[in-house]
C-alpha cells in the first residue's frame, strides 16, 4: 500500500495504490493520523479520495476509511472517493457507502 497527498485550493486529494488488506494495518493507522494532522493544519473544505490504482479492499480498510470520512465530516468537509473499481465499487454497494458520500466512477 502507498499512498501520496496533494493539496491545492482548500482541496486535499489522497491517491492510494495497491491491495488494501488487514496486512497492511499500521499503513491505514498511519494514514487516519496523517489525514487528520493534515485537515487540523490547513483550511481544506474538499477531500478527495483516489482509487484508481488500488487493486483490492478487505473490511479492514472499509473501517479506514470511515475513519477518514467522520474526520472529514468533522471538520465540515465534504469526502468524495474516486475510481473504485468494480470489486470495491460492490462493496461500496453493499454497505451503502453512497448514502453517506459521494463515489465517483
């Protein structure tokens, strides 16, 4: 798992790659607190999320990035996520992530 952040305009993009499994746990520990760290920091009213390059997704990671997503909230910004692709878009699906942000395809 890697990830790389972009900020520009009050907009924090997060691109994330590979698998997204149990196995790389202190990876999405690490990024709950860099997000975090960054929304306290900056004056960010859109975050982004970018699954473009993101080959798989265990419940692990769904724990994540609800994680990520009430920070967000908290802070009174909107999260949309970004090119899932049809293995992460069912379980999105499944858990009715679209209820709650916005998944771009």
């Amino acid at each position: 798992m890697a990830s790389k952040f972009r900020i520009e305009n009050n907009e924090l993009v997060i691109y994330v790659s590979g698998s997204l499994t149990f196995h790389q746990h202190q990876e999405g520990e690490q990024l709950v607190h860099q997000v975090s760290a960054l929304l306290d920091k900056s004056e960010i009213k859109n975050v982004r999320m970018n699954f473009a390059d993101v080959l798989r997704m265990d419940s692990h990671w769904l724990g994540v990035l609800i994680r990520i997503l009430r920070r967000v909230k908290e802070k009174n910004a909107d999260f949309i996520i970004e090119k899932p692709n049809n293995d992460i878009s069912r379980l999105f699906d499944m858990v009715e992530l679209n209820r709650i942000t916005e998944i771009r395809a």
